[in-house]
C-alpha cells in the first residue's frame, strides 16, 4: 500500500511538472532560468568539448573561478590570473582581463539578464526528461546573430541542470551540480 502511495505521489508530481513546462512561455521560463542564475553564490561545472578535453569550473561570486584541466589549472579573480602547469609551479598572468571577459560572456546561459532575449535568442521548447532524478525542462535557444545554439535543460529551481552548447568547429556538453555548496576559490599566491 505504501509503493502504492508513494509511486502515485511521484506520478503526480512529474505529470503536474510537465504540464506545467507545456504550458509556460519558453522566453518566461528561460529569462526565470537567467535570473535565477545570475543571483547564485557558487556552482561547479564539468564542461566535456567535442575535442575530447574536459574542465572543471568552480564559480564564486561575483568573478571568481578555478578551471581545472588534465594539463592545467587556472584561477581568476576580477582581472587578477594565476595559471599552473600540471606539474608545476602557480604564476601570475597577464591574460586575466581578457579571459574574464570571455568567461563572462560564455559563463551566463542566454545572456546577461539585462539584455532582453528576443534581442538574442529565439527559443524553443524541447520537452521535459529526466537527469539522475531530477525532472527538467528543456529549450533551444537560436542565437539570432548566427553564433551559436544553447540548449539548457532547467530544474524545478530554476537553475540549469545541463546545456549543450554547439559553435562553429566545438560542441560543449555541461553538467553544473552543488549549487551555493561549492568550495571558495582563493588566490594560490
């Protein structure tokens, strides 16, 4: 009696949260997903390229990040950049204006949410699956420039759980997790 309960309890909660992801506006759910996004404290990110390389991005408000591959790692706070080998040594380096810059543009899924998404995007709805255990919503988002297509698929909090973001020559496949649990990303010097 108890499964019985407890699976029409689940069944229930994944049928209302898809007729809710049919029935909500794709631009509505996608600017809820930014704003939600741009108030986060810290996130972890494994970002798996096409090239066969993988990062992991450690995020702390308001600019700091760890990025973390097999052949190195760098650390970024503001325009202040350290970089180090895999067997190496920490250093400071000149590139950090520029890398925050791109980060930044690259980091915020769909925009900044100060700039109005039809300026951006068209975006469609891509149906609801599920990641682990997680019930998420999915949309296509066109950049109108030509530049890229993202597609993000977005839990019940607003956050995005996953995106596959697909360039001229690069496909990034992203996984973000422990959302404001995430470990501070100090300076190493």
């Amino acid at each position: 009696m108890r499964t019985t309960l407890v699976f029409c309890l689940a069944f229930t909660q994944m049928a209302l949260a898809t007729a809710h992801a049919a029935t909500q506006d794709p631009y509505t759910a996608v600017n809820a997903m930014r704003v939600a996004f741009s108030q986060i404290r810290s996130v972890t990110a494994t970002e798996r390229f096409s090239n066969g390389d993988v990062a992991t991005v450690q995020y702390n408000l308001p600019d700091r990040f760890h990025i973390t591959t097999a052949a190195s790692q760098i650390i970024l706070t503001g325009e202040t950049e350290y970089d180090k080998r895999a067997a190496g040594r920490w250093t400071s380096s000149s590139h950090g204006a520029e890398h925050q810059a791109l980060l930044a543009a690259a980091w915020q899924l769909g925009g900044p949410p100060s700039i109005d998404l039809h300026d951006l995007y068209t975006v469609e709805a891509q149906g609801t699956k599920t990641i682990g255990s997680t019930l998420v919503r999915g949309y296509l988002l066109h950049d109108t420039s030509g530049g890229n297509d993202e597609t993000v698929w977005i839990g019940p909090d607003n956050l995005p759980v996953a995106a596959r973001i697909v360039m001229s020559g690069q496909t990034i496949e992203i996984h973000y997790t422990n959302y404001n649990t995430s470990e501070r990303v100090a300076t190493p010097l």
